[in-house]
C-alpha cells in the first residue's frame, strides 16, 4: 500500500466560531468546504473537520452528512483509489461490518470522494477515504 498519505480527523466543537478563530487565526489553518454544522481545515496537508455538537465533551455523537449517519468523532487516512478498493475489498473479505458502507459521496461536485466506516475491535470508528484527484481533498 502506498505509504505517506494525508490524514483526515473529525471531532466535536462547541461553537463553530471559536474552532474558526482558532484553527483559522492562530494555526493559520486554510478553510476548505464549510456549512453551518461543521468546517474543513487544512492542518499542514492533513484534512481536519470541527462538527458542532453542542454538549458533547469527547463522547460519541452521529451528524448527517451527505444523508448518512457519520460517527463523531472518527480518525482515517486518505487513501489513493487503488488502496482504497484494496483495503475495501480485504474489510469485506474479514468479514467487518460496516458503519457506513463504501460508497461515492458528492459525486460530480467539488470533494467528490470514496469513503467508508467501520469500528476496530475497541469500537473506535475509521473513516478511510480516497479521491480521484488529491486536488479536490479541500476543495470548496
């Protein structure tokens, strides 16, 4: 598998604003695809986003993206295609149930990307994802 990929973590914030004043003004962080639920950050080449999830304090939570139901928090890698079908195909070889079966998610708009959920053995949710053009990772 390729080796040296961009990470992509998502985890709960308070207030959106104070994410963006932080991660924006003082990491210096570039905003990428934004609503008003949740906000994308490039963290030096790696894809963080804050989700608003009032009260949650490092428990797991579920916020609607793209009509699924995403666990918050979760932590991947981003993946080029090829590895992203090969690690597919030896999740659903073992047997491993999915949170969020492989699928394309925005397909033909900007971020267009393959992703897929699933727990380890500890119940820790994995989003492993890939695009077809590293580009469009922080495309708006």
């Amino acid at each position: 598998m390729t080796r040296h990929r961009p990470f992509h973590l998502a985890f709960p914030v308070h207030d959106l604003g104070a994410a963006r004043d932080f991660y924006a003004g003082v990491l210096g962080c570039r905003e990428g695809r934004a609503s008003d639920e949740w906000i994308d950050f490039d963290l030096f080449g790696n894809q963080i986003t804050v989700h608003l999830v009032p009260g949650a304090a490092g428990d797991a939570a579920v916020k609607k993206v793209d009509g699924h139901g995403v666990p918050i928090p979760h932590f991947g890698v981003i993946l080029t295609m090829p590895d992203w079908h090969v690690l597919r195909e030896r999740i659903e070889a073992a047997g491993i149930v999915f949170g969020v079966a492989p699928h394309i998610r925005w397909a033909g708009k900007p971020g267009e990307q393959a992703t897929m959920f699933f727990r380890d053995p500890s119940g820790n949710a994995l989003e492993f994802k890939a695009f077809g053009d590293d580009s469009a990772i922080f495309a708006t």
